[in-house]
C-alpha cells in the first residue's frame, strides 16, 4: 500500500503541481493508499447553481444533462462542472479504510462526504442509468476516495437519507451565518437572506434567529415562495423581490427595514448576478455572505468599490467546525423549517422513492 499525500496530490493527473480541487483531471484508482478512504457511492447530490446550469444549458432534456454528468466525471475523473465549477457532495458505504487515515471511519458505515465534488476522485460503474436528468439528486453507483484531510460524516439514523444528504450540502451556509451574526455588538444585527426559501437560504433565516439576529428579512423568488415561508416563524418580513434586479431588491429590503441597509446580507440564490443587490441592500460596515456560487468575484469587488460602499464581503466557506451537526439540529429543533425542507427536496424525493419501488420489486 503507498503512501499518499494528505491534501490529495498524488491523485492528480493533470496539471503537475495543482491540488485536486483546481485540477482538470484526477485519478479514480480503487487502489486506496494508506492513510486514503473509499466509499461505495449510493448518491450524488449535484450542487445547485451547477445542476441548474446544466438543466438550463440543454434546455431541460434530461438525457443529455445526464449524458453530460456522465461524461464530465469519465473526463475530470470527478464531478466538476466546468462552467460553474461547483460539484456537490455524495452518500455511500465506507468500503475500505487505510491504516493511517485519520477520519475515524470504520468500514459498512453509511457516511456523507462534506468535501465537495470538485476535488474527490470518483469513478461511476453505472452509466447513471438509474437517474433520468432531471434532479439534483443522482442515484448511482462507483466509488470515490477521500483523503485524510477530507471531511465526511456518519449520517444521521433519524432522518431520511435524502434529507439528510440535502441538508449536509448546504451545512456551512447556517454555521457562517451564525459567526457572523453573533459576532455583532450586541446581537443588534438585522439579517437579510437572499434565495431564503431554497436550502441553504431557510437554514441560513434559521440560523440568524438562533444567533439572536433583531430582524430577520426573507427574500424570496415569487408568492409561491413567500406563502411558503409564511407562518413559518423564520422569518420578520419577507419580500418578495428579484435578486438580479439590484435597484428593486435594495429598495425593498431597505423599505422591510425602516429606511436602513441590512447588516447582513446572506446571498443563497443559485443564479448569477445578485452582488450588485446585496451589495446597495446592506448598511455601510455590514457583512456580505457570498454563499452562492453562482457569485463573481469581479462583480462584487468592483461592485462595491463602484458603489463606495464599505461593506465586509466573506466568500462562504463550506466548511466551518461543527456545520454539519449544527444544521441537522436546526432542523431538529425546527419543525416549520424541517417542513420547508421536506418540500423542498420533494421532487428530488418523488422521484428517487419511485426508484427505490423499482429496485425492491
Ligand atoms: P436552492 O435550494 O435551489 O435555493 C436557491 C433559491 O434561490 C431558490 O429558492 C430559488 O428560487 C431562489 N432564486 C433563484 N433565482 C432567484 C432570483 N432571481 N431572485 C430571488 N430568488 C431567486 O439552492 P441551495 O442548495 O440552497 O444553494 C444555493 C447556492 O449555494 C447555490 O449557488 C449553490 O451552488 C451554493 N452552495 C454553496 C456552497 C458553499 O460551500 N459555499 C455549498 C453548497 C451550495 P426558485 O427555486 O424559484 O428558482
């Protein structure tokens, strides 16, 4: 058994000298080195901004978004969409642990990675055949290999496995808006969250009240959304406002807000062009959280200098210590947001339970 490198090197193809994340290609061997993880793969879950950039750049055929996955992951040797470069997570069964892998995972534990798509070599055997296109979620099988400074968790035994999956995806976004929020004098911060009805954004409302956030603005797409969130108790105010449109979006959430700027403007859509929004939505020496990556960093460093506005702009890390049992115990100990949820990955869900009747007939 070889010695492999903790941050995933010595699976790199191309180009030399590149960590696995900004490779174009890595290698999917089996073959674990010691200190390596390989995982059975049950499901991917493809990340937002990525899945509905290729659902929209072939027009909603769900054959060729799948044949497009399929070749992208037989090409890079994981799951990177080239044009969004976001990936997404996975579920599967621990298979075989090396004997110096630090992660503390046992063999047959059915785990989630929290490492992102972007850089876990992965290798399908399927064909994707089980998965028509048409959601996020990618029931398959392979294997995929982690390193020793990958991340991944045991997946919680009270919660359905997609649920669970779709919550984990998003975990940093709740973890971050917690530092941040409770970060400010006094807990006075009024928040507003931007694609707040979506996963990471009904977390993200979650986690600023139980930071102590004053006000809580939701932002959403349309009605639909809003009736969705409403009675839910996530939320002060919700506005109804299109996140691309920064004049519309700043004037209402600024009007939700009694004439002033939001002191923090938690960005969740997963289309692009929304910096300019929170950017004219946020009161100067408040905090932007980037956490789509639908995001342009020229647009938003330009932007504010454009616009003088003193505003702090955090890229939202996925990983914060503790995201992921954070938010599952938001979801816990939130039914409204646990319903929210369950609705949310309700097409995925159909889907995927119709499959699963499928195999077990
Ligand atoms: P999601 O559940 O699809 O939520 C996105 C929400 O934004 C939806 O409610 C969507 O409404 C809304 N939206 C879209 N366009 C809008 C517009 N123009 N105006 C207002 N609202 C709009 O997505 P998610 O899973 O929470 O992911 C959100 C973002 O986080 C994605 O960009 C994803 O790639 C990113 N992400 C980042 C990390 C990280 O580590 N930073 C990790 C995972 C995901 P409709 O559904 O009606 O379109």
């Amino acid at each position: 058994m070889s010695t492999g490198s903790p941050v995933g090197s010595h699976r790199v193809v191309s180009p030399a000298g590149a960590l696995p994340q900004a490779a174009d290609r890595l290698d999917p061997d089996p073959e674990i080195a010691d200190d390596e993880v390989r995982i059975s793969v049950e499901r991917l879950n493809l990340d937002a901004a990525s899945y509905r950039q290729l659902h929209d750049a072939h027009g909603g055929d769900g054959e060729a978004v799948r044949a497009e996955v399929l070749a992208i992951i037989e090409r890079r040797g994981k799951m990177h969409n080239p044009v969004t470069g976001s990936g997404g997570m996975l579920i599967g069964t621990v298979d075989a642990v090396g004997p110096r892998s630090p992660l503390g995972l046992k063999t047959g534990q059915k785990v989630a990675t929290l490492v992102s798509l972007t850089l876990t070599p992965l290798r399908i055997d399927d064909q994707l055949a089980r998965w028509d296109g048409r959601s996020e979620q990618v029931p398959t099988s392979g294997h995929a290999i982690l390193f020793a400074r990958s991340i991944a968790a045991v997946l919680p035994d009270d919660l359905p496995e997609h649920l669970a999956l779709a919550v984990l995806d998003v975990c940093g976004a709740p973890a971050l808006v917690r530092r941040v929020v409770s970060r400010r004098p006094e807990r006075t911060a009024a928040v507003a969250v931007i694609g707040a009805a979506g996963k990471s954004g009904s977390l993200s409302l979650a986690a600023a009240r139980d930071a102590g956030a004053a006000q809580v603005v939701a932002v959403v797409r349309d009605e639909i959304e809003a009736a969705q969130l409403r009675g839910s108790g996530l939320a002060d105010e919700i506005v109804v406002a299109d996140a691309t449109d920064p004049l519309l979006l700043a004037k209402k959430v600024t009007k939700a807000l009694d004439g002033d700027g939001a002191d923090v403007t938690v960005v969740c859509v997963d289309v692009p062009g929304c910096e300019h929004g929170a950017i004219l939505a946020t009161a100067t020496g408040g905090t932007i959280v980037f956490f789509s990556m639908a995001t342009s960093f020229p647009a938003a460093a330009l932007g504010a200098e454009g616009l003088a506005a003193d505003v702090e702009m955090l890229i939202g890390n996925g990983y914060v210590p503790g995201h992921a049992d954070y938010a599952l115990a938001l979801l816990r100990a939130n039914p409204h947001l646990k319903d929210l949820f369950i609705d949310r990955v309700d097409h995925a869900n159909r889907q995927i339970a119709g499959l699963f009747e499928q195999e077990q007939a």
